[in-house]
C-alpha cells in the first residue's frame, strides 16, 4: 500500500468529520454562552435562548441537576470566573473543558485519531465516572446554595 492509498483509506474512513462537528459545536456554545446575560438569580438564563422554564424546579422548588449551568457558562464567557463558581462549580469546569477542546480536537483533526479510539480508549471510563460524580456534587452544591438564599 502507498502512502496515497494510506490516506485515502484513512479520510474516506472520515476520521477527521467527529472532530470537526465537535470542534463547530464546542465553538457555537462558547459564543451562545457569550450572547446570553447571566441571569442575577443563578438560573434561567436557558429561558434567554427560547427554552421553557425549568419543569423539575416548578414541581419540586429544588433546582435540576442542570440548573445553573447556562448561567455559569455565561459568566464564564464573560471572564467572571468567580461568578461562574458560586453560581455552578461543575459549570466553570465544563466551561475550561470546552475551551481546552477547542485546541485538542485541531490536534485530533491534524492527526486523523479517530473518535471512536479517544470515546472507547482506556481513560473513557474513569473520565466518564469522574465527570458524573462532579455533575452531581454539582447539583448537590446547587441545592444547598439555593436552600440558604
């Protein structure tokens, strides 16, 4: 096989599409982020872009385990970080992660890694595990916080 047939075997395996559509979204939700105003009570901000008003927090008046998260990113996109903290700690962090995607997934699309390598490799899990349990420490901290105002 020719280093030719190499590559056509590799871009017609579309190896580079998955990071490209990510790289687009990670960059879309950082500009949202950026033209929605935080909302001052910590959530809602979600109901700027059209969406309804959160349904688990009209039925409980406990805030979901995604409450704050829109809010968070809009400060964040501001460069409040400390707001971003206070409103939603796993938001600011999912915020740096999306930021940082931004180079790696130039670097996977330099690199023709393919998707499916880096979502079921070795470190999927434990990522995946350790994102979960920062979601809902997260949400955790988002009802003690809403509890005491």
């Amino acid at each position: 096989m020719t280093d030719a047939d190499s590559l056509a075997r590799t871009d017609s395996q579309g190896e580079r599409l998955p990071w490209l559509i990510a790289l687009g979204g990670a960059i879309a939700v950082l500009v949202v982020a950026r033209s929605v105003e935080p909302s001052p009570t910590g959530i809602g901000t979600h109901e700027q872009l059209g969406l309804p008003p959160c349904l688990f927090f009209k039925l409980t008046g406990l805030p979901c385990p995604s409450c704050g998260l829109t809010t968070s990113f809009a400060h964040a996109a501001r460069l409040h970080f400390y707001d971003a903290l206070v409103t939603q700690p796993f938001g600011l962090g999912v915020f740096f992660l999306t930021v940082l995607f931004i180079p790696l997934s130039c670097y996977l699309i330099y690199r023709r890694v393919p998707a499916e390598r880096v979502l079921f490799g070795r470190w999927s899990n434990p990522v995946l595990y350790t994102l979960v349990v920062l979601y809902a420490l997260g949400w955790i901290y988002k009802i003690i916080v809403m509890r005491l105002l």
